[in-house]
C-alpha cells in the first residue's frame, strides 16, 4: 500500500504529474465533484491545526467524498493510551485513506507500517511536512513557471520548521536550485538535512544571519514562524521570536518578480502591510493547499487496489542502539522495534528511520 510519509516516496515525474491534476481540478473542478463518491477519508489529528486538517476535509468533500476523525489526542483513544499502530489498524476498517498529523517525529511512518488503507503524513513533530511541500511546489511552479534554475530562500526557524526540511528535500531533485538559508544561530537546520540532503546531493546553499543581505538573490522568499511549541525552554523562545520581521521596507531590495511563501499561520515575521504587495503568495498558497490535496487523495486511491508495493526503507534492526530524540515515536510507541539505516558506513553514522536523528555504531 502507498503511502506519502517523506516527500521522496514520490518521484519528480509523480510529483510532476500531481501538479499537473491539480492544475486541471483548477481549471475543471466539476470534473472531480464525484470522483470519490462513497469514499471515506479519516483525519487524525493530534496536534493543532487548522488550514491542513481542513483543506484535507475539503478536498475530500470537493471530489465528492466523505469524512471521518478527530482534531486533537484527547478526544481520541490516545488519551486512554492506545498506541498509534493500534490506531491505524482500527481506522483501516473505517476509511479509505488516513491522513495524520503527530507531535512525534515517525508517528505517521508507524501508522503506514499497521494501516491497510494509505496513510498521508500531515505534519510529524519537528521533522516533515510532505503536503505542505506539494503545496509550495504548486506555488512556486505556478508563480514562477519553473521549479528548477531558482534561489530559494528560507528565513526563521530552520530547526524546527518541518516545511522548511522537506521543501529542501524536495527542490534537491531539481536543476540549478540554489539555496539561501537565513536563520538565527540557534535555529538552523538539523543535521540530516545538512548532510543527507544538502551535501549527499552537491546542493550549493549559504547559510547567513542576514535576510537584507540576501533579499537582491532570490527568486523565492519561504518566511516561516518561530515553532514556539518545540522550545524547550520558553526564555529561548522569547529571545528569539522576533528575529526577523518582513516588511515593505527590506522588500526594497528584491526582485521585482519575487515570490513571498509562508507556509501560515503567521505570527508577526510578516507584516500585514506586505499582503497587498504583488509579490506575496500566501494566499494564494492556502487555495493551492486544497487543490493539491485532491490531486493526491485521488492518486493514492486510485493506486490503493495494489497497484504498488509497499516501499522498502533499507532499514536494518539494530538492538543495541537506541534513538536519544526526545520527540521520536520509538520514546512513546509500544514495543516499537529500533530500526536504523546506515547512512555513512565509513563514520558509522545509522540515522533512525522513524525521525532520522543521527546515531554512531563506532
Ligand atoms: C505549518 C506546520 O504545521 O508545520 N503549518 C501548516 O501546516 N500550514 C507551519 C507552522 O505551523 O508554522
């Protein structure tokens, strides 16, 4: 059964393929009304969320299905304890398709391993946000008609912002796509990006403090906000909250054509002022959201009669060693086995395959 639990579990052609649908249900939405007559989609929701849970309920609704779920753990069986494996296997009897969002990083992995039905990753703690990233692809390629030969730039939280890690996966698989990553000392991306993504594949990126400074190279500006609900202390969160503000003024700089994404919601790290500008997308971001959400219900269902083979992650059982990320869904799981993947042999680095936090066997 197929699953999108990291962008990767999708080809470009897929992916290419998706944005083309989605385009399509832009042009023609009456062709799509009945599409999934008499399916069901479940959405589970432990963590807040308001634009992912219901642009996934009206895409299912848009194509002529129907709905089922929760919004928050304690009005689900996670609150008595129930497992998330368990929970997958129990919502396999009551929907077609499941789409999760999970506080700990590799929940929704976990469920694709027990679902019998697909299982869309809707956002896992710190580490990845596939639909998202389907939606700023949509975006990008529709602003920008291209997603190859672009600077791409990233500002705020870079370490907690699972849009940011795999939107970056994702443009990796593109030509000629140069990174700009602007962030806080305390706040740049995680290792596995660094060297699973960005190194493993020769990307050229630059990593500054200063969003001025680079505004006149790029193409794409992805603000994000600062993930106060990841901090483990709230004095950081304080310090560091207000590091950077876009406003029309530091606008001054940038290319006419720019492209402005933020994944939403927004805090204050763009100013109102700076909706009306032509070159802000957000909004229009939401709307394509939508769109292609329907484009993948309708691809994993129309593969779901077992077209496709569930993906082999290469992992390997590993006993001795266990995962240290306090937000990984082996802390929490029951009896969930250690899997790891070898990434670099030479250094001895395994990576967790739930959240893909680093572990040495040397
Ligand atoms: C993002 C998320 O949940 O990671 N929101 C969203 O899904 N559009 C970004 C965020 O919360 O900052």
């Amino acid at each position: 059964m197929r699953s999108l639990i990291d962008i990767h579990d999708f080809s470009v052609e897929e992916i290419d393929k998706l944005i083309e649908t989605a385009n399509d249900i832009i042009a023609n939405p009456s062709k799509y009304a009945e599409k999934c007559k008499g399916k069901k989609l479940a959405t589970l929701f432990y963590e807040p969320s308001t634009r992912t849970r219901l642009s996934f309920e009206a895409a299912m609704m848009e194509l002529g299905g129907n709905v089922i779920g929760f919004s928050e753990a304690s009005s689900s069986s996670a609150a008595k304890g129930e497992s998330v494996a368990d929970t997958a296997k129990v919502m396999s009897a009551y929907a077609d398709i499941i789409a999760m969002r999970h506080p700990q990083e590799g929940a929704p992995y976990v469920a694709s391993r027990n679902a019998s039905v697909p299982v869309i990753n809707a956002g896992d703690g710190g580490h990845n946000h596939p639909t998202q990233t389907l939606t700023d692809l949509l975006t990008i390629s529709r602003e920008k008609g291209r997603l190859d030969n672009l600077t791409v730039g990233f500002c705020g939280d870079l370490k907690y912002g699972r849009t940011v890690h795999s939107l970056i996966a994702a443009l990796a698989r593109y030509k000629n796509v140069k990174i700009v990553l602007i962030s806080p000392s305390e706040l740049t991306i995680p290792s596995y990006v660094r060297y699973e993504v960005l190194n493993k594949n020769g990307m050229e990126y630059v990593e500054t403090t200063d969003l001025e400074g680079a505004m006149p190279s790029l193409d794409v500006l992805y603000m994000t906000r600062i993930q106060r609900e990841r901090f483990e202390e709230e004095a950081d969160y304080e310090r560091l909250k207000d590091s950077y503000i876009l406003t029309e003024d530091k606008l001054k700089r940038a290319k006419s054509d720019l492209a402005i994404l933020h994944p939403l919601p927004r805090v204050n790290e763009i100013s109102v002022k700076v909706d009306s500008d032509p070159r802000a997308c957000y909004f229009k971001q939401v709307h394509n959201g939508k769109y292609i959400r329907m484009a993948l219900i309708l691809q994993l269902l129309l593969e779901a009669d077992g077209v496709i083979a569930p993906e082999d992650r290469n992992y390997m059982l590993v006993n001795k060693l266990s995962c240290g990320n306090k937000r990984c869904i082996t802390q929490t799981e029951q009896e969930l086995d250690q899997l790891f993947k070898v990434t670099d042999p030479e250094a001895g680095i395994c990576r967790c395959v739930y959240c893909e936090a680093k572990v040495f066997t040397k």
